[in-house]
C-alpha cells in the first residue's frame, strides 16, 4: 500500500471518531458552553502523535461521551414527556447517536489502529 492510500485509509478509519467529538461540542455550542465546545473541537488533533496512552483517552473519552449522551438523552426524553410533546422520533435519533459514539471507541480495535498507535 501506498503512503497516500495509507493516509486516506487512516482518515477512513478515524472519521467516526472525529465525527463523534464534533457532534457533541456541537451540543455544547448550542448550549452555550464555550470550554467544552473548544476542548472537544481539537481533542481530535492528539490522534496526530502515535503514543498508545494518546489513543486510550481519546477512546477512554469517547466512553465518557456515550455516557453524556445517555444523560442528555434522559433530560430530553423527560422533558418532552412532561411537556407532552412527541418523544419517539428524538429516541431514535439520540439512540443513533449513543451507538455511533460508542461504536466511534471501537474503532480502535482494527489492526491497523493497533498498529499505529502500539495498542497490542
């Protein structure tokens, strides 16, 4: 293989991790909270050193979202219930994005990951 197929599948296979720190400071921009919209927007940039400690917090930190996004969900769901609002399609969707994110910290199981970043 060569170097500019390896970049390309590297970027294949660290999209979803990108994709699932940016769709949750997305959220925090939303509400307003700067910090962490910052914090999660370049917390993506570690995945450029190749040190295993680099690659288990991002995926360590993408444990930490699933579980945000789980407590999110739960605030959302009982607020539109009270409220009376549809919930069900919100479900679906929030549902979708707690396995992405969790399927993000997967990632790092595929051998070439592992490779890279001296997982095994």
């Amino acid at each position: 293989m060569n170097e500019k197929t390896g970049t390309f599948r590297l970027f294949g296979l660290l999209l979803p991790v990108v994709l699932s720190f940016w769709l949750l400071a997305a959220h925090f921009l939303r509400s307003g909270n700067l910090l962490w919209f910052g914090l999660l927007l370049v917390v993506p940039l570690l995945l450029a050193v190749k040190r295993s400690y680099i690659a288990r917090s991002v995926q360590f930190s993408l444990l930490v979202a699933t579980i945000t996004w789980v407590q999110i969900t739960y605030q959302m769901l009982m607020s539109r219930m009270m409220m009376g609002d549809d919930w069900q399609r919100m479900a679906i969707i929030m549902g979708a994005v707690i396995c992405f994110t969790l399927l993000s910290a997967c990632t790092f199981l595929h051998s070439e990951l592992e490779r890279r970043y001296g997982l095994k």
